[in-house]
C-alpha cells in the first residue's frame, strides 16, 4: 500500500478505495488514489497522451505538465481534493479528480456539496470501458466525502466523454455556454444508474471468462522433456481435442528451435514470437511468480494455474496466493486457480480441453463449473456414461479469481449452454450471487451442489465472508432465486439430464406406466414423496412389447390431465421366446415421445443397461441436425409457448458421420434413464418445481411504497442515535427509541410499562386500563410462556397483585426478573418477525411461528430484502405449520395481508436504512382483524463504507 509523503494531507490513504476492477474487453485494471509517489508516473502517462486528448482535457494545446501541475495532480487531501488512477502494470492508463466548488464555482469545503469532475484517458485505452468505471469509483467517493452533486464541462467536439456521463444513469441537467457544454448530474444512484452498472458489469465479467475459453493461442508452460507430467498431459490433452488455434510448449530447460511433440518448443513465454491468448502454468509454486511476470511482460490475456501448494497449504501457501493473485491482476490479466483442474470448450470452433481430463466430453449443451478436481473427474465421467455433452467446463481450484459468478455471467447469454451445473464448496460472494443466479435461472436452469455445508469450515484456499446463517436458510434463499439445490453430485447429473433434454413440466401431474406392477408402486409412492400428483400406475404386464410401450406412452402423452410421464421397463420374454431388446424399446419410447414434445418422459430401467445406453444414444450427432427435442412444423402447434420450455441439448461427438445413429428420430429426441424410481422422480421433482418457479418470476410482484413512512425522520434519528452511542460496533436500541423508529415506519408496538414491584404494577394497570398481562423480561424467561413466566388476562387489582406475588415465588426477584404490565390484545397466532445483515449473505427477512414451531422444530422462512408483495404472501404461506394461520382445524382464520403488510414494511425500513442491521418483532399476534406488536428490538450499526450500489469491484485478495 502507498502512503502519501505531502504533510498538507488532512487524511490518512483511503486505502479502501483501491479495487481491482474487469473492462469492457475482459482485461483488468488497479483503480487506487493518487498519491505524492505517482509524479514520475503521472509525467510519464501525459507523454503517451495525444496532443488532441490533452486539448479535450484542457481546452487548449498543453503539450507538458508544469512541475506545479504535477504537485497540484499528484497532492490531494482525500476529501475536498480527490484523485484516482487507473493502472496496468503499475502505469497510470487514466486519471479522474474531484475539487470541491461552491456555488461560484471557487474552490470550497464542507458544506459545500458539489465538485467539479475532470477525466484523462490514455489513447491506446480509450474505448475499454476505463472513463465509465473511475466515473463510478469517483462517485462513491465522493458520496462518502458528503458531495451529492458533480458538474463537468466538456467541449462539445468531445462526445466520447460526453457519452460517459450520459450514458451513466444519474438524474442530469445540460446546458451550453461559451462553446463549452456543463454537465451537471446527482451522485445519488437511482434505478437506471444500477441497471447500467450491472449491465457493464455483465459485459466486463462475461467478456473476462470468454477470453479464457475462447484463446487463438495457447501456451503450456512446464511441459517435460519426457512423456508424463501435468504439463504434458495437459498439451496432449489440447492436441488430442483437435484445439484449433497455435500451441506452444514452454520450458526453461528447452532448447530453441526444438520440438515436443510435433510442436515449437520455446525456453519462456517471451520467445513466442506471435501473440499468446492463455497461458496454462504447470511449474512448481516457487517459479509461478516469474512465470506470471513473462506473461504479463509479453501481453498474455488469462492464466490457467495448475500448480499447487498455495491456499491449500497453509498460511505461507496463503500469503504466495494473494501475491499471485495481486501479480496477475497487475498486468490486466485474470486467471483460473492456483490448483485448478483446468478449462474445456467443445465449440467446433475452438475445441480446448486445457485439462487435466484424460477423455474429454463430447458436445452438448451443458456448462459445468466446479472448485473441486475430484469432482471434477466424477462430474465428468458421470456425464460421459450418461451419454450427455458438455458446452464448457471450468474446474476452479481454489478459485482465487475467476469465480462461480464470473462464469455464471458468461453462461447467462452463451448460445451454446443450455443447462448450467455448480458444485461449489464456498460461494465467495453470495449476495451477488443470488443476484445473478435469479436472473440466469429466469433463461437457464442452474443446478447447485453446496460441498462442506455442514462442518462450517471452509476448505483450504478458499477465502471467503463468513456467514451467520445456517446452512438450510443459504440453501432457502438460493431456492428463492431460482437455483435448483440438490444434495449429491449423482442428484445434480440426473437433474441435469433431465433438464437438458427435456422440456418443462406444465404442471405437477405425472403418468406412470411399465411392465413391472411393482415398480410402479414404488414410482407412484416416490411422486407422492416428492410432492408430485401421480396418476393410477397403468401396468402394461410383463408380456409388453415395445409396441405396447410405445401405444400406451403415445396415449399417457396425448392426456390432457398429464404433465410428464415416467415410464418403467424391466427385462421381458416374448411369446416366441426372443428376450428384451433395449434398442428397439428405446426406438419405440423415441417415436411416441417424439409424436408429443410439449411433455417430458423419463425412463426407469432395471436390469436393461442397454435401454440407458440405447437411449443416451438419441441425441445428434450431426452438425446440421436439429437438436433433441427440437419439434418439426407439424409437432411445434401443439407445444407450449417458447417461454415455457427450454432448448434441449445435444450431444456432438469429435467424428459426426461415423457416430451417427440411423434413426431419424433418434436424433429428435433425447429421453434420460435412470437405475431407479426414487432417483427419475427426484429429477423430475426438481424440474417441475424450477418450472412454477419460472412462472411466478414472470410476475415477481412490487416493493410498496406505504403514504404513511417516513424515511427522512427516521433517517436523521438513526444518524442522531449512531452519534450518541458513538461505539463503532453498533447499538442495541432502548425500547423506546426502538419503538420510535418503527413508528415512523407504520410499525407500532404495543406499549409495556415497568413494574419494579407490586404498587407499580397496579399503577401500569391503571394507566392501560384493564384486562392486562403480567410478564417477566429477563433474558432466560423472555418469550417462554411455557415456563410460567406470562400471566393473562388479569382483570382487577387483586388478580394483578396475586400473580405478582405468583411470579416472583417462582422464579426470584423483582429485580432478576425485571417484569412489565401490557394492555391485552385480542386472541390469535403468535408469530415472530426477525430481519438480520448477514456480512455474505445481505439482508434477510426471516418469519415463523413463535416459540417451538420456530426455536425447536426450525420452521422458519426466509426471503431477501427487499420483499415485493408477492413475495411476502409466498413466506407467509411456506412454513410448514402455515395451516394454523388459516383456520386448521375449524379455527378462525387469522388477518394475513395485516402480516403480509407488516412483513413489507420491516423489509422497507432494513432496505431503506442499512444501519439498521436487525429487527426482531416477537411475538407478533396476529388476530383475526389487524394485528399486535408485543415486543421488539432493534440494532444499529454504522453502515459499511461500500455497499452493493456501490461501484464495481474484484473481490479482494
């Protein structure tokens, strides 16, 4: 870190202004403040800059800095003065400052909330996205200095950076003087601002990961003289593929001019004479800085980091990953690893398996992400047997870069993946993965395995935030937003198989027919299991043809009271003797499936291993043939529309004309078979649930906007109560304040008078009047009515007075037991009310009913903030013992849109104030009409000083 030398500094180095950040093009960038340090740097950049870029700068020929201009650029006290650069390689490639003016336009301090705003961005970097991305790093900055407001003036011939700040988002205003255009615009972020920061953001992140899997060139550095060794399997493996770009061999022992396996062998990098795309490093850990120093020096775009002993190995390995890490992203470079498995893309046009995999997959349409190389290789071969292909696969390591969420940016508008499959052992950001997980799984299915979700460790190598959620809430959150979470890596293949080659379940009834009565039974009890509605098992008996299979399924399809059918097949004689056939079954199953492409049809085989193999074999194999599940005209008019279902996936092998199957319509349509009932109706189970989810997403619902908030008082109390307290730490809220500041957003509680000893009791009572409730609030008997510890419905001084003396026989002292008087409120449901900032996960609205259901049993729902109305009808009815609230059992039904209200607004008041970092409403009685607060808490904390409306960043090291 550099620290500033200039003594006129009224700030120490904002050092959490620093970021790693990606560019349009993919390439990355150092955005940190400019220090006293940087004058021969920023001498240096001026010289590179064209005499009509300074003249847009300065708005006249300036050829040279002055020494006084370098100390005015260079010298900066980080809150009225403010520079930052962007470099590569250590050099400066742009530069923005603010000054802060008043409203003459002088220079000026606090109060004072406008600047002025000036940019520089070197020729050979311009287009790249650099200006866009230091506007937003500015804007934060001085959002945190208390300046709302930048105004800059541009020459109109200018109109590059005249898009910049259009283009940004922000509420602006243009005006025209002097042949000079003024630009004025709001700091605050609104909702195009971050639609258009998240849109750069996808383009930067997708276009990153694409220069990984799409190289001209490639260059494996570590290859060994003699066969054997990660670096030579790995140039083997990108041979074998048929990788159709230049290859090099790079080892320091080599000889130049020398050849390894037919191709040009080269001492380092930097003897390559034609341009290199990705380098893939498989040299012990000690090298790799030198390695990545030659790349970067030579202009390689992305690394791929077999080599190991990093994270994985302790806190030295740790320390050597952060500087690796620092290293690459230094020269523009993003990379996969340190202990990677390696990268794959089946595109015809690129063909890489940049691996460790011996076999590499055929062509499909599903993208595999994995941090482990173990499951790796299982996930891999699971597929391969399975018949399915792959579009690309990235195995991470220890993912110290390139991330889950990078790839999923990539995979969100791929042409190529249909089906996307994670298994993921730490989610380094899960915030923003949620994020980009509900948009991707609103095109795309995701499919997620959660490795090491119960020990609470994270694996070696892997940094990431810790969260204070339980796993089975992380899991109900990814589920809100779309991802399909199952449990084994043998679940996320069958689920992917599925998915991938077939279309979306209208609906959660499922057909089931076979010539195993048996297995029919057990296929209706799992759909049962499973929350599936199974029709009556047809059984076909066990003399069925694959005729009669084909009829009955054919008939099952055409029902209009059928969404998906599981067919189930055992081994067979036929009258004349023959035994099963699988192939022709499989033909058979294809035709009728075929005559009907709208509903999806599993198959559950036993002891007919053929029957998977033939039916695995159904998809294309032909570059010009349509994929599987690809309807003809004929077919197409009786389909659901394209919304509902997804493209099925295809599966190309490396040599087309002598793969491919004779059966036209083998290569319409691909059926998956499983070993099991339970297993084919797990698969479609999650299937048919992705599907409602997708339709409810179509409709996500609205944030209310309630008359009666008020956002600005509660705001200014907060900062008054921060400032009282004054500990960094945060503060738990007296009750009053507490009920203070949720009364300003429509949330009143009810009031509880202390009752220190009897005579103040009988007072309290008088004051709410009667009947009252007597109950204690000390910590280990508050909320446990089940102790004793609550007294209701007292209705006179004498009834008041004789609890009192009741409680404190029980439990103690008035003093140990701190009791309170409230008014009765009318008989309901208790139910409690919580919201927490989780440091990974965000903001989490949580609810469930009070005491046992929730504390015991865990029957408690989750959602993100902000919760749409929508969404808040969906929480209140997915715990499990929601039926209380609903007249279970002859009850009265309870007020839910009051609860459906008050959970919106606390959604409101966390999303509005993020010093509010948790809320507990407990309990919360919900009657038939309205509803009572009984109790509450609240907890500030000052807020950090970037949220996820701030600028774009790389996580750090």
């Amino acid at each position: 870190m550099q620290t500033p030398s200039d003594q006129q500094d009224r700030h120490d180095y904002p050092s959490h202004w620093e970021a790693d950040v990606v560019l349009r093009d993919g390439g990355t960038a150092r955005i940190r403040p400019i220090t006293a340090e940087d004058a021969d740097r920023l001498v240096s950049f001026y010289e590179q800059v064209s005499d009509e870029s300074k003249y847009y700068r300065f708005f006249a020929p300036y050829p040279r800095l002055s020494a006084k201009d370098v100390h005015r650029f260079t010298h900066h006290d980080h809150v009225d003065r403010v520079g930052l650069a962007a470099t590569v390689g250590g050099e400066f490639i742009a530069t923005v400052r603010y000054d802060r003016i008043d409203a003459r336009g002088m220079a000026a301090s606090a109060p004072a909330d406008e600047a002025e705003v000036a940019f520089l961005v070197q020729d050979a970097h311009q287009g790249r996205g650099v200006a866009s991305t230091l506007l937003e790093h500015i804007a934060a900055v001085a959002r945190e200095r208390g300046i709302r407001r930048f105004a800059a003036e541009v020459l109109p011939a200018n109109t590059k950076m005249i898009k910049v700040f259009t283009d940004a988002g922000y509420q602006q205003k243009r005006s025209f003087e002097d042949g000079v255009v003024r630009l004025e615009f709001d700091l605050e972020p609104t909702d195009r601002s971050l639609a258009v920061q998240r849109a750069r953001e996808h383009r930067a992140e997708a276009r990153s990961v694409q220069r990984l899997l799409t190289p001209g060139s490639v260059a494996v550095i570590g290859v060994g003289r003699t066969p054997g060794g990660v670096g030579r399997s790995v140039l083997r493996n990108l041979r074998e593929a048929g990788f159709t770009g230049r290859l090099y061999a790079v080892n320091a022992a080599f000889t130049e001019g020398t050849e390894i396996d037919g191709l040009p062998a080269h001492r380092s990098v930097a003897a390559v004479e034609e341009p290199v795309d990705l380098a893939v490093i498989a040299v012990p850990a000690d090298r790799v800085p030198q390695v990545v120093a030659e790349c970067g020096e030579r202009g390689v775009r992305g690394l791929v980091v077999l080599s190991a002993g990093y994270g994985e190995s302790g806190a030295e390995g740790r320390e050597r990953q952060r500087e690796l890490v620092r290293q690459a992203r230094s020269y523009g470079m993003r990379l996969i690893g340190p202990n990677a498995f390696g990268v794959i893309n089946t595109s015809p046009g690129t063909r890489l398996n940049a691996s460790l995999a011996p076999q590499p997959p055929a062509r499909g349409r599903i993208g595999l992400f994995t941090q482990s190389g173990a499951i790796g290789i299982a996930l891999l071969s699971g597929l391969h047997r399975r018949g399915a292909g792959l579009s690309t696969f990235v195995g991470s390591g220890n993912r110290a870069d390139v991330s889950g969420n990078d790839v999923l940016q990539y995979w969100y508008e791929d042409p190529d993946t249909d089906v996307t499959l994670m298994y993921l052992e730490t989610i380094g950001n899960p915030r923003k993965f949620t994020r980009l997980a509900r948009r991707s799984a609103t095109a795309k299915p995701l499919v997620v395995v959660q490795g090491a979700r119960h020990s609470g460790i994270a694996p070696t190598g892997h940094a990431v935030q810790a969260t204070r959620l339980p796993h089975a809430t992380v899991s109900a959150l990814l589920r809100q937003a779309g991802v399909i979470r199952v449990d084994t890596v043998t679940e996320m293949v069958d689920a992917g198989l599925l998915l991938a080659g077939q279309p979306l379940p209208a609906g959660p009834r499922v057909g089931i027919l076979g010539n195993s009565e048996s297995l029919g039974l057990l296929t209706y009890d799992a759909c049962v299991a499973d929350g599936l509605r199974p029709l009556p098992p047809r059984d076909l008996t066990t003399g069925a043809t694959p005729a009669d299979f084909r009829a009955a399924l054919a008939e099952a399809l055409s029902d209009d009271t059928c969404d998906a059918v599981i067919v189930n097949a055992i081994p067979w004689v036929g009258e004349d003797g023959d035994t099963a056939d699988p192939e022709t079954l499989a033909t058979e199953l294809r035709a009728a499936a075929a005559g009907c492409p709208a509903k999806p049809v599993a198959v559950v085989h036993v002891e007919l291993g053929g029957l998977a193999d033939a039916l695995a074999a159904a998809a294309s194999t032909r570059p010009d043939a349509p994929a599987p599940g690809t309807a003809t005209p004929e077919q197409r008019s009786t389909e659901r529309p394209p919304t509902e279902r997804l493209p099925s996936a295809e599966a190309e092998h490396p040599h087309p004309p002598e793969a491919a199957p004779a059966d036209p319509l083998a290569e319409q349509y691909r059926i998956p078979a499983y070993p099991a009932a339970e297993r084919a109706v797990r698969a479609l189970s999650e299937a048919v649930k992705y599907a409602q989810w997708r339709g409810e997403a179509a409709e996500p619902g609205r944030v209310h906007e309630y008359d009666d908030i008020d956002e600005n008082g509660a705001a200014d109390r907060i900062t008054e109560l921060l400032a009282k307290d004054g500990d960094p730490r945060g503060v738990t809220l007296a009750p009053a304040d507490a009920h203070e500041l949720l009364g300003r957003y429509g949330i009143p509680v009810r009031q509880a008078l202390p009752a220190p000893d009897p005579d103040a009791a009988v007072a309290a009572a008088r004051t709410l009047g009667y009947p009252v409730a007597l109950k204690t609030t000390a910590p280990h008997l508050r909320h446990r009515a089940d102790l004793g510890g609550v007294r209701l419905d007292l209705a006179d001084e004498e009834q008041l007075r004789r609890a009192y003396q009741e409680l404190t026989d029980l439990f103690g002292k008035p003093a140990e037991l701190r009791p309170v008087v409230q008014g009765m409120v009318p008989r309901g449901v208790d139910t409690v009310v919580r919201a927490v900032i989780d440091p990974a996960a965000g903001a989490v609205l949580s609810f469930g009913l009070a005491g046992a259901p929730s504390e015991l049993l865990g029957d408690t729902a989750h959602r993100l903030i902000p919760v749409t109305d929508r969404e808040a009808t969906s929480l209140v009815r997915s715990i499990r013992t929601a039926p209380l609230l609903f007249g279970w059992r002859g009850s009265a039904p309870v007020d839910t849109p009051a609860l459906e209200e008050l959970l919106q607004r606390v959604s409101r008041l966390v999303d509005d104030h993020p010093e509010v970092v948790a809320v507990s409403l407990e309990p919360v009685v919900v009657a038939q009409h309205g509803l009572s607060v009984l109790g509450a808490t609240v907890r500030l904390a000052p807020p950090p000083a970037r949220d996820d409306l701030g600028p774009r960043t790389l996580p750090g090291y």
